[in-house]
C-alpha cells in the first residue's frame, strides 16, 4: 500500500506542473549540431557481421510485455525509453520482466514536450524526475532521448547522460500497419544504425515479426543500446549525441 501512495504521490503531482500531454505524439528530428560521431571499432572476437539497436519510445503502455515476449521469442534485447507520467506501480511486473530479459531503459522525458521548448529548469526536472522513478522500480537509467528528437546545443550541455537519437525512423506512429512500417524501414537498416519504434501501438508488436527475422537472416545481430556500444568498442560520453555507433 506504502508503495503504490509513494508512485501515486510522484506520478499525479507532477502532472499539475506539466499539464497533460497526448498519446499521439511523433517523433521528429529538429535541431542537431555538433553531432559527436564516434570512431567505429568493432572487437576482434565477436561474430556477427552487421551489429544494429532497437529502441522503443512513449511507454510503458498495454503492448510493452508482448514485445517483450516477442523480442525474447528471438532471442534479441532492446532499449526502451519511457515516459515519467506512465510510470505507475501496475508497470512493476513489466520491468522487472524487461530487465529480466536484458533489455534496459532510458528517460524519454516526464511528459513528452518538446524540450526546445522549456525553459531549462523545466527540462532537467522532466529528466530528473523520470530517473526518481525508475530508482523506485529498482532501474537506473544510462540514456536520454528527447522527446521529438528535439535538442540544442544549451541543453546538450546540461543533459549529464549519452543523448541517444536515431537513424532509422519507422514511422510506426504514422503508419499504424506492420507491413508498411516494414516497407518505410528496411532498405534504410544499416551496421551500428538505431532503429526507432513505440511501444504505444499493436503495430509496432506486430511488425517485429517482420522485420526482426529478415535482419537475422541478413547477419544482423540486434541489440540494446549499451550491447551496441560494447560491441562497437565505444565508450558513451555524457553530454554527446549518438544517432548510431
């Protein structure tokens, strides 16, 4: 009971601050300079020819544990970057199922507005916030995506963690069809790329089961963000932005 007081209070209160957001959000590149692109250095003993990071953004919602099951069902992990005002104690199972699995999660923001738009303050509490509780879940976050892919240079430098962006964008919130978000997406997957999915459709579940089997039968291996980083042999540097290794 203490427990689920404790989420409800950090969970609710907050949203008096923020306002409320919708759950039909995009996700859209808008600002990138200095991009840090990082020497790729692969090690010597692994045997995988292409290495590619699946990411998922906007959850935790209905669909996260089947594609956690999914994921699972080929052996594959992932980084999911969640929204703080989704968090609430009937996620519990999920994550301790999510870390379970060897995926990990990132912050993706308390509310999902643009962080562009926000006044600092308010973007480093839409960060710190998120990480307080995903610590009352038992997660540490290593990562941060800004929602829309929005940043600057004045917030870069403010963000204290790797700031993880994309190079492959789905369009799954647009499409809302497996087929066709496998049809965007494929020819655009390369070697250290990170692909960019939600957790918020049942479409997003459902391509997975096209687009993870064709990557593995193409010599993919597919990975979460901090396995990509260890494979590639690229230590993450707080402050830089990485839209693939």
């Amino acid at each position: 009971m203490k427990l689920s007081i404790f989420f409800i209070i950090l969970v609710i209160v907050p949203i008096i601050f923020f306002g409320t957001i919708s759950s039909n959000v995009k996700e859209v590149n808008i600002v990138e300079q200095n991009v840090y692109k990082p020497e790729v250095k692969k090690e010597d003993n692994n045997n995988y020819d292409k290495v590619v990071a699946l990411t998922f953004d906007d959850g935790p919602s209905k669909y996260t544990n089947d594609i956690i099951d999914t994921l699972s069902k080929y052996n594959v992990t992932a980084t999911f970057f969640v929204i703080g005002i989704n968090l609430n104690t009937k996620y519990t199972d999920t994550f301790n199922k999510l870390i379970k699995n060897g995926n990990e999660v990132g912050i993706h923001g308390y509310s999902h507005k643009e962080f562009t738009k926000l006044k600092m303050d308010k973007v480093l509490y839409e960060i710190d916030y998120t990480k307080k509780l995903l610590n009352g879940l038992g997660i540490e976050p290593k990562y941060v995506r800004p929602p829309y892919g929005s940043i600057n240079i004045k917030i870069k430098e403010q963000i204290e963690y790797p700031i993880i962006l994309w190079n492959v964008d789905t369009l799954d919130w647009k499409y809302k069809n497996a087929q066709k978000i496998y049809d965007n997406s494929i020819d655009d997957i390369k070697d250290g790329g990170i692909i960019l999915l939600h957790d918020a459709y049942l479409s997003s579940v459902k391509v997975l089961d096209l687009l993870i089997p064709k990557l593995q039968s193409e010599g993919f291996k597919i990975v979460s963000i901090s396995e990509l980083f260890q494979i590639k042999g690229v230590s993450p540097q707080s402050g830089q932005i990485y839209r693939f290794i």
